[in-house]
C-alpha cells in the first residue's frame, strides 16, 4: 500500500512538472506597435513583419515555418560551450515569409535574434524573439532580397560567447560567420590554464609586434583620401545602375528607396576597403619577408 502511495504521488508530481515545463506564450502577448509584442510572463517579439515587403521583393516567395529549441542540453555535443541552439544553420529562398517557433528548455532567459536586416522596414535592423523560463513564442518575419549570411544568437551577457549562436542564409548566402559551433572554428579558443601565452603578454611586448608598429608608424596616412575616393566611385555607380533597379522599388516610397540605395552603397563601399586593405597587408608582408 505504501508502495503504491508513493508510486501515485511521484506520477502526480512529474505530471505537474511537464505540465508546467514548456508555457506557450503565444496567445497571451500583447501587441504595443511596430511590430513590438510583450506578455507580463517573459515572453516578446520584436520586429515581427506580416505582409509588407522588403524593397526588392515582388512577391513572397515560399512560406516556411522552423522550430528553434533553445537549452543547455544542446550545448554537451560542442565541448567547452555552456548553452545552444538545436540546430546552428538555416538556408532559405530570398522573399521568404518565416514563422519561427523559438522554445527555451532552461529555466533561464534565451533569445533568438536575428540581425542586418533593412533598417526602413526593421527597427534597428533586428528581429527578436524571447522567452524567460521553459516557454515557447512565435514571430514572423519576410526575409530580404539577395544573397547574404545573417547571425542569429542569444544577445544575454556570455550566452552567444559560450555557444549559443547560429547563421541564417538567405540565397547562397555570403559566407560562414567565424565561431558557429559545429560549422565553423572558433576564432577565440577559452583557455582555463591561469597562464599567459608568451605572445599574448602585456608586460613585455615581443619584438615581432614593435618591429610592426613601428612600420606602421612609417607608412603615409593615405587611408582618408583612398576612402574618399572610394565613396565617390560608389555613389557614381549607384546613379548609374539606378534606372535598372527602378522595378524593384515599385511601391516604395522615397524615404525607403532612399534608405535601401545607401545600405547597398554603404555595404559595397565596406566590401570594396576590406578587400584592398587585405590586398595592401599582403604586399607589405610579402616586402617584409
């Protein structure tokens, strides 16, 4: 009998626990405008976009729905990481409709952010998505135009550094972000020894590293003139091409077409210095050598 007691209290209590585990916030949120949704409970969405289109985009191209599982118990496959996602790597068609179903699984705060989107359509150029506790929210979001690598993480002090992070390709994307678990290296390696590496210390700088300072201290500063140039370059073609994109800005208004040119410029621009200044740090080292 008294077996059969406990059996019974124990059936209730792991019943009352997965009851509770998982809250779904979705139908208790509140809706505050701009695409900004909130409930008292820790749930949230920021940035959530229904219907309109980004610049660019005919049409919606596909409807897709994906499920993120947020937890600690995602992160024992990547060793050294604290917390992550179920799945780090996500690749759909430009113009997409997205619904993202985000459930966290601890009994912490989690987010799953999304960043780098048109800044005239998106508040601060993020879509956000977050739940305190064991829950489950949803938002939807339509994916941009073009080929480009988006990050998606946990934007809480230490979250995304210990593994919580992933990348979203919209198109062919444009490349792997660096420190994705399980898909790319990790660019900082945690290191638990309590010791400083040789050519990381701060006492005594090795010769190597004042030998390229003072280099650098020789070279023109030239830097200001070369980008310069290179913003004036970028705005001619921007009036160049202009007449060939003026589809894609049908049914936009100035303000947006405006704000979607100079994000186009401003990303060619940072593309074109990059890859030059990558180009001027090989030359120098190959006539140091």
């Amino acid at each position: 009998m008294k077996r059969l007691f406990i059996t019974a209290l124990s059936f209730l209590f792991a019943s009352a626990v997965f009851a509770q585990e998982i809250e779904d916030h979705d139908n208790m949120l509140m809706d505050h405008g701009g695409g900004h949704l909130m409930d008292m409970g820790g749930g949230m969405v920021m940035g959530q976009n229904l219907d309109t289109l980004p610049g660019g985009c005919d049409k919606i191209a596909a409807t897709k729905e994906i499920t993120v599982h947020a937890g600690h118990k995602y992160a024992k496959k990547f060793p050294g990481r604290m917390f992550a996602f179920d799945v780090q790597e996500y690749q759909f068609e430009p113009c997409t409709k997205l619904t993202v179903h985000f459930i966290n699984e601890d009994h912490v705060r989690h987010q799953w952010m999304m960043h780098g989107l048109p800044g005239y359509l998106y508040p601060k150029g993020m879509f956000h998505l977050e739940v305190t506790g064991p829950g489950k929210v949803s938002g939807t979001l339509i994916l941009p135009p073009g080929d480009k690598t988006y990050l998606v993480h946990c934007d809480l002090a230490q979250h995304m550094e210990k593994g919580m992070k992933g990348q979203l390709k919209v198109g062919k994307g444009s490349g792997d972000l660096p420190s994705i678990p399980g898909v790319t290296e990790f660019v900082v390696q945690d290191d638990y020894s309590g010791a400083i590496p040789e050519k990381l210390s701060y006492n005594q700088p090795s010769k190597s590293s004042s030998a390229k300072e003072a280099a650098a201290k020789k070279q023109p500063a030239s830097g200001d003139s070369f980008i310069s140039g290179v913003m004036v370059v970028g705005l001619a073609v921007g009036l160049l091409v202009a007449p060939f994109l003026a589809k894609k800005f049908k049914g936009m208004t100035a303000a947006e077409v405006a704000a979607y040119v100079f994000e186009l410029i401003k990303e060619t621009i940072n593309f074109t210095v990059q890859l030059v200044n990558s180009l001027i740090k090989k030359l120098s080292s190959g006539k140091a050598s």
